[in-house]
C-alpha cells in the first residue's frame, strides 16, 4: 500500500512513518522541511502521485487569533484537492477529543473547520481524535505561567503517549475508512493541575501550580469533562509514570 503522511516530520508525523515503513507498506514523507508546501500547494501533487491513503497530521504553528483557523482551512482544502487529484482512497487526519465542545477556542474552532471540510468532501474518510500528548504537557503547563507560579484549572484529562496515537493511525490507514470519528485515550484520568505538578516533580521543578477553575485551555475555560472521550474510545496502554521514566533517560 502507498501512504502519503502530510506532517512527516512532527511529533506523531515521525513516529508514523517509521511505523508504516515497519509494517511493510510504501511511505511518502510530506512537509514543510521536505518541499511540501500544504498551504500554498507546492510539491502536493508530487507527494500524492499512486497514493491509496493519506493521513493528515499537520498542525499550525500558532494557537491564537486566526492563524490557526487560516492554517488549517487553506492547508486542508489543498490536501482535499491533491487527494481527489490523485484518487485517493481514504483521508485519515488527526483531530483533538472535545473539539466540539471547545469552539470557543480559536485553536479547536479550526480544527472543527478541519474536520468539518473533510466531512464536507464527500471522499472515504476517518477522524481520530486524540487526547492530548504526553509530549505536550510542558507546553500546556506554560499557558498557565503567572510570574514563579502556575494557574491551571481542575478539568480532567486522559494523556496519552504520541507513539500509541501513531500506532493507532497506521493500524487505521491499512484498514478500510470509518467515514466517521474514533477516538484513543490514555489510561489514567488526571486534572489537569495534577498533570503539572506530577510533571514539574519529575523534573525537580519547584514552582508551583494554583488550581483555578477560571485558568483557560487555550483561549476557553473547561467544564470538568471537556477534554474526556467517549466510552467507545480506545485506551492506549503506556502511563504517565511510564513515560516520564522513559523520557527523563533520554
């Protein structure tokens, strides 16, 4: 099978295509760093060409204002157009448990404009939607700095370890497309100022974290399950603990 990943060289984007690659099947690499262009179109032919399935795991650069939303919407327009170009078979993208219930945030506000165009173009799809990584805690513990302290709220969350989201993805894109949403978790259920202080311990961190309710998530303020998938989601196997032992060897 021929499988283009549009993201080749993120978080997830690298660990999938050295899955795919393992699994047996062909993969293109496509970003920015490689000459693929998702935004302005250059290279996407190219990278499309005898493709059977793509899998978008782009992400925009920004968070705030309307950078996320232009990214996204122009990036997943001319990926739609390249997939159709090419007769792709089935568009796989990653997505963010609780975007529809975040649209407040500019951030899942484009991602639901994402999801929305793939939706919309009426080719064989899958949406997976993620937890938030374990890659990324230190990121979303920063949007919460307040001079030497942390504020973060009290909302639940179930991280999860970027390597089971890709394998997720891979055993997707070799399947036949859901023309709907599935959705992959951690194992364990924190708050969020919880995450951070495990997190910031870990790293012999010693500011600390004030829980707030009012603390935003990226531009919105949590009800306590927003950020919680359904129960039909699958629940990845690596625990936090595991993964902080792992990445602090590293």
């Amino acid at each position: 099978m021929n499988i283009t990943v549009a993201g080749a060289t993120g978080v997830i984007g690298t660990r999938l295509s050295e899955n795919i690659r393992q699994s047996g099947h062909q993969v293109t690499a496509a970003s920015l760093s490689l000459g693929v262009d998702t935004i302005t179109g250059k290279g996407l032919d190219a990278a499309l060409a005898g493709t059977e399935v793509i899998i978008d795991v782009t992400n925009a650069a920004s968070f705030g204002d309307s950078a996320a939303l232009d990214f996204f919407r122009a990036s997943t327009r001319n990926l739609l157009a390249a997939a159709s170009e090419a007769g792709v078979k089935h568009y796989l993208a990653l997505s963010v448990v609780g975007t529809p219930r975040l649209v407040e945030s500019d951030y899942f506000r484009a991602k639901m404009v994402q999801e929305n165009l793939i939706r919309a173009s009426k080719r064989p799809y899958t949406i997976l939607r993620s937890t938030q990584f374990y890659e990324f805690i230190s990121g979303f513990i920063d949007t919460g700095a307040d001079g030497d302290v942390f504020r973060l709220p009290p909302a639940f969350m179930k991280p999860v370890a970027a390597g089971d989201v890709a394998a997720l993805l891979t055993e997707l894109a070799t399947g036949a497309p859901l023309d709907g949403i599935a959705e992959i978790s951690g194992p364990e259920q924190f708050g969020i100022d919880e995450i951070a202080r495990i997190y910031l311990a870990a790293n012999e961190d010693e500011r600390q974290v004030v829980t707030d309710p009012s603390a935003s998530y990226f531009g919105v303020e949590l009800t306590d399950d927003a950020l919680l998938p359904g129960a039909g989601a699958r629940v990845a196997t690596e625990k936090l603990s595991d993964w902080l032992y792992q990445s602090m060897g590293e």
